[in-house]
C-alpha cells in the first residue's frame, strides 16, 4: 500500500545534528514513524506522528529529536539535534494503516539509513 524511501544519513561528531527524510510513494498512512537498530540490538522506537499531528518520542530522544511530516508532499522528517555516540544505529521509516501508533501496527518499512556519531 506505500513504499517508503529514507534519505539523510550520515557519519557527524557528537553535538551535531542531522535531518532524516522518508518520502512515502502510495496510500497516505494513518500513522508514521522513525525505528533504529544498533549492531547486537533490537529494534526501537524513536518517534511517531498521527494523521492527526500527535507525536510520541522515545525518552531516550525527547527534547533532542523532532518527528514531523509534509503531509502535501508525503514526507517524513526526523530532526536530530544534539547526537550522541549512542544514537549510532540503522534508522528506519515505517507506515501504520490501523488507527494507532502501537508499534505492532507497523507493517511497512523503509530500507533504512545509517546515521554514525563518533564522540
């Protein structure tokens, strides 16, 4: 029902910031977010966004991140400030058709984009 493309990535120092891109090709999803994987762990939730423009962070993000989307042109964006070495990781796009943001509800997914903060 959509394809999803991430853009954005990229090797930074740690303080600096970067924007992630997720262009989404199809139908309009309910709810949208941003997942990382760290080499050795699970995947995670970063931050959602409703068709509403409800958002949810993770809380090992909040206050430095931001999740926000253009609806007119179907893209998704995650501002990241402040990066940490910790943050390193595959980040990936995904789509939810059902009516909520729960992470089961993800069933689309983008190829990913690697994001490396080195300290």
């Amino acid at each position: 029902q959509v394809q999803l493309v991430e853009s954005g990535g990229g090797s930074v120092q740690a303080g600096a910031s970067l924007r992630l891109s997720c262009a989404a090709y199809g139908y309009t999803p309910y709810c949208m977010g941003w997942f990382r994987q760290a080499p050795g762990k699970g995947r995670e939730g970063v931050a959602t966004i409703d068709r509403d423009g409800g958002t949810s962070y993770s809380d090992s993000v909040k206050g430095r991140f931001t999740i926000s989307a253009d609806s007119a042109k179907n893209i998704l964006y995650l501002q990241m400030n402040s990066l940490k070495p910790e943050d390193t990781a595959m980040y990936y796009c995904a789509a939810a058709f059902r009516f909520n943001c729960d992470r089961e509800a993800f069933n689309y997914w983008g190829q990913g984009t690697q994001v490396t903060v080195s300290s």
